[in-house]
C-alpha cells in the first residue's frame, strides 16, 4: 500500500523501459520490470516446526498435507501468472522426540520436499551443538539466514545475512534477523563462542549495503524475533513490531515472523484479534508501512500473503492464514463429541508420506512404551504454566531434588515444553514435555547465598520461560524482594547451608538466572532430566496428580 523509499513513478519507470538497453549495459542492478504492468507475488510463510513433520493423534497439520496445500496453492498463482516466494520464521528444531532423538532430519529434507526458499534461524537452532546445526545447514537445499550472529573470536558473521531471489524480473531481497535472547535462552554450553548483535541495527546496516550493491525491488525480513502488540515485549527483546518503528517507512516491506507463536491476526491498529480461530479471516499487522505476519506454529497453518508490484510499488491484494488440517469439537445429536475438520480435508501428499515414514517409525516401540499412569492431567501448557505453579512443573522439580537428595528444587517453566494427559504415560510423554536434554545440577549454598539466588529467580516476570516452579521450599515474593522462606519446616537460616536442583540450561546462565558453575558448592550430576522424569514416574506410578498441585507455598503479592 506504501511506495517504496527508490520506487519511480510511472513515468520514470517509462523511461527506464525505454533505456532499459543501455541501462543495463551501464548498472546490472537496474529494474528489468516492464513500466505500468501488475506483477504477482506470493509469499508463503510458516514458523517455529519443532519437530512437527508428522501429524497429531488426531491428523492434524504434518508435512506430507503441507505439501499437497503448497502444491495448490503454486498452481493457483502460476495460473494467474504469478510467482510464489516460500518462508520460514525459524525453530525447526525441538519439541518432539522423534525429530529431536534424529537431529531434526526429516524435518529439513522435508522442507527440501515442500519447497522452502530461505528460513531465518531461530533459538531453537541451537539447543545443540554448532556442528549438528552445520550437518543440518548441509541437509537442507536453502539458505539459513541471519544478519546479526556474529563468531565472537573473528567478529564475523557466522550465517549468510541475505538471499537474493529474481522473480519475473523483480529483485527481491531476504533478510534474516534473530532474536537477541537467544543468548539468555539458547544453551550456553554451545553458543560460548557466538554473539547475537542487535537485529534492528544490524537490519539497518544491510538494507544500506542492499540498496548500494543490489538496489532491490522488494526487500523482506525473515526474523525469529516474536511480534508483541504495539512492541509491549515485557522481558522479551525487541521484536517485529520494534523492528519495523526503528527503521526508516519504506525500508521493508514485509517482516515474515516467528518466535512468539502465535497467529498475528489484528482487530486493529495495535490489538490482536483475540476471538481469531482457524478459518476465520486474519488482518496481518502493519507498522510504519510494514507488513507484519506470523503463522502460529508447528505448521497449523500456512500463512498467504498475495501482493500485486507495479512500477515500484509494492500492495498487499488479500492475506490468509489457511488452517491445515486443523479441527474443532463438535456435539452429536446423542451428546457426545466428535472432532471434524475445520476446512476440507487436505490429502496428504504421497512422495513426502513414504519420506517421512521411516523417520516417523523409528523408535517408536521404544517411545510408546507405558512406563506409568495417572489420575489426572498433569499441566504443562505454556499459557498456564509461565504463569502459575504447576503439578507438572513441581513434580518435574521433585524429581530432580529427590535424584540429587536436595533441599528444594527450581525448574525454569520454559523447559516444561507440554502437558501430559490422564491415565497411561508413555516415554515419548516423558521426551515431549523434556526435549532439551538438559543435566539435573545441584549447589550447596548458605542461606544467605540462597536468598540473594532467590531473589534474582523467584522474582522473574510471568509469561516467560525464566518464570520459576518450586518444589520442597515456601516463600512470599513481593515488590522485587523475596522474604518467610522456609525450609523443611523452618525459616531459612543464614548460615546453614542448603542444597537446591536446577537444570544445567539455567546453572549456566539461561533464562538470565545467575550462574552457578565457578560455585564451589555446585555439582553436575550427569543424569540427563528425562531419564530422571521417567524414572520418577516408574518409581511412583500410579501417579497422583494432586499431591504435586501447588498449595499456597509461593505467594505472590
């Protein structure tokens, strides 16, 4: 709708036309796009896989429907004589054990299969070491982008910060950006050596450099950064929407996000659609004449952007988040439910299907076998347990105390990655709702060490990962300050000494908890978090999911 910082009007894109002979003989970077003539262009778009390649228990998403959709949808916009351009907002990696335990394989030669043009890289793509992300780069048959991950030793960067694509003689340029946090919430064991500069700044600095060496047409910013309404990012870096107000109107046209997962529909300028369900339309962001979108996640859906180019101009014609196989409850006429598609249903593509087979196969007697039951859900959803104590997060945290014969017990509700449904528990539950592979560390500290530790970690924000569950201590958190701690039935004393659990990911510094490592008191035990979960549950099974609910340890004030 905006037009563009280099845009010609019509009569200078005449004259280029008609110069477009020597033009190009004089500057290869000159518009080789025929004057007053409408162009289409789609954009594609997904974000934040992990692990998805496969479909749920109830045949929803999965890559092998993906597939077919694209394939639709490219035919649809060839037919109407128009190209189509396939994104990714980053995070392939983690969230479920049959990717995980494979290093995200089939989901990177799926994304060959499907079609990806470029992905931004997310946090998530460093949950393992670098050279487990250099074998994937060499998977996969497009670009993993960032402009601002820089190698801290030589100062340079350590991934390509753009791609160039031409398309029906329009030069399109895509930027990839990631979120600064990751080196909060990245593992620090592996990104010691790696540093995440400002993505705005760095953004600023190469769509400069573009428009010196490349002058493109259309310039877009693949970013794992999160979109925050009206930039209210809370303890989060800044993201899409800080993004597009810092720079300069006309600088991008498009940011293609990720991170914060969620599908970025507005009621209005700065308000999400917060009534949005699948099938519903979606209103895409904009911001200082950018246009902000964001699919959800785990491929949900695939996110449409169709825009008309025309001498220099760039206008969004329609936007569209198409569900993929996704489904909703509905009651039968005898009372009882049943799940239905949203939309038609998708067929899944065979090729990609017999790909994806294997990989889904391997393991799986292993991952499905009953290691416990219990009475109840034990909560892990990420819209609950970043806000508030949890069974699931305190049981997961019991497991670790108990494993290290510790006091009490601090888990991160970032690594409480799901919920883990009533009745029979497998050990694929177990990998889902710990994917990370992280070691359970223990520290003996004074209690006065321990309040000043208490006093960083307890009192971080909720709705975040940083946000802490607690088990086998109390305590009162008010105004920024920690205070009534109490511990095996007594108040804290400042010169005894106690020992605490925490997941290797935050001894090392993740989530911003302070470091434990040049502790003389700390310990890493070795025993790897999941193993300790399933064995917690074997030794306890059957599992009561209410001798782990929260009753009043941690009040918040």
């Amino acid at each position: 709708m905006k037009q563009r910082l280099f845009a010609k009007t019509a009569l200078s894109a005449a004259l280029l036309a008609v110069l477009s002979g020597c033009a190009s003989q004089a500057d290869s970077n000159a518009p080789t796009w025929d004057a007053d003539k409408a162009y289409k262009i789609t954009i594609l778009h997904t974000n934040d896989n992990h692990g998805r390649f496969w479909e749920n228990k109830y045949g929803e998403y999965g890559m092998a429907a993906r597939k077919t959709l694209l394939d639709q949808i490219r035919t649809e916009v060839k037919a109407e004589g128009g190209t189509t351009l396939l994104l990714s907002g980053g995070d392939i990696n983690t969230g479920v054990p049959e990717s995980d335990l494979q290093d995200a394989e089939p989901d990177f030669k799926g994304m060959n299969m499907l079609g990806y043009d470029a992905m931004a890289l997310g946090n998530h793509e460093f949950d393992n070491p670098l050279d487990v992300l250099r074998k994937q780069e060499g998977w996969a048959d497009f670009p993993f982008l960032s402009a601002n991950i820089y190698d801290k030793k030589t100062g340079e960067r350590l991934f390509q910060p753009y791609q160039i694509f031409e398309q029906q003689g329009i030069k399109i340029a895509v930027i990839g950006l990631t979120t600064e946090d990751t080196a909060k919430i990245g593992n620090p064991e592996y990104i010691g050596g790696v540093e995440f500069r400002d993505p705005k700044a760095e953004a600023k600095k190469v769509i400069a450099e573009l428009r010196e060496t490349e002058n493109p047409d259309v310039i877009i910013a693949a970013t794992h950064m999160g979109h925050y309404a009206n930039g209210n990012r809370g303890v989060n870096a800044p993201g899409d929407v800080a993004l597009a107000r810092y720079l300069q109107e006309g600088d991008l046209d498009m940011i293609v996000g990720g991170h914060s997962q969620e599908p970025v529909c507005m009621e209005g300028p700065n308000m999400y659609n917060k009534n949005f369900k699948p099938g519903d339309a979606c209103k895409p962001d904009s911001q200082n004449g950018t246009w902000i979108v964001q699919a959800h996640e785990w491929g949900k859906y695939v996110g449409r952007a169709d825009f008309e180019f025309q001498n220099g101009e760039l206008r969004m014609v329609s936007y569209d988040l198409v569900p993929v196989n996704l489904k909703k409850k509905v009651k039968l006429a005898d009372g009882s439910k049943k799940r239905v598609f949203i939309q038609d249903e998708i067929v899944k593509n065979e090729e990609v299907l017999d790909f994806l087979t294997p990989y889904q196969e391997k393991g799986q007697d292993q991952l499905n076998v009953k290691i416990a039951e219990s009475n109840g859900k034990l909560e892990g959803d990420r819209g609950v347990v970043r806000f508030k104590q949890t069974n699931l997060g305190r049981l997961i945290a019991a497991s670790h105390m108990q494993r290290a014969k510790a006091d009490f017990a601090v888990m991160n509700s970032g690594g409480v990655r799901d919920s883990i449904a009533a009745g029979d528990i497998t050990y694929k539950d177990v990998l889902t709702v710990q994917p990370f592979g992280n070691i359970v560390t223990y520290t003996d500290m004074s209690g006065a060490e321990v309040l000043d530790y208490l006093n960083v970690v307890a009192t971080k924000p909720i709705d975040s990962g940083a946000y802490a569950q607690f088990y086998g201590i109390s305590m009162t958190v008010a105004n920024g300050q920690v205070n009534n701690v109490v511990l095996n039935g007594k108040k804290l004393d400042p010169k005894a000494t106690y020992r605490f659990t925490v997941p290797s990911f935050n001894a090392a510094g993740g989530d911003g908890y302070p470091k434990l490592a040049d502790h003389p008191g700390y310990v890493n035990t070795g025993f790897v978090d999941a193993e300790v979960l399933k064995e917690f549950l074997e030794t306890n099974s059957p599992v009561d999911v209410n001798a782990y609910a929260p009753k009043g340890e941690i009040i918040y004030k």
